[in-house]
C-alpha cells in the first residue's frame, strides 16, 4: 500500500508537467497521495 502511494504522486507531476489544472493536481492527485499514506501508516502501525 506504501509503495502504490507514488501512483498518484506520478499522475499529479504529469498533469503539472501538462500545464493541467493545479486544483486537478492538489485536489485529486495530492489528496488521493495523502489519504493513501495515511492509510498505509496506519496498516504499519497496527
């Protein structure tokens, strides 16, 4: 799960590199990313 948080991180770096949408990158992207590693440290701790 850890591993698999680079995925979005990778998406939000071609949309900025594509001149798309910074609230694309920083809402979708960016929020998927953090709740993505929210999750897989919390599957660490448990």
């Amino acid at each position: 799960m850890l591993a698999a948080t680079g995925i979005p991180v990778g998406d939000a770096l071609i949309v900025l590199r594509s001149n798309g949408p910074k609230s694309a990158v920083y809402g979708i992207h960016g929020a998927t990313a953090a709740v993505m590693l929210a999750i897989s440290v919390l599957l660490l701790v448990a």
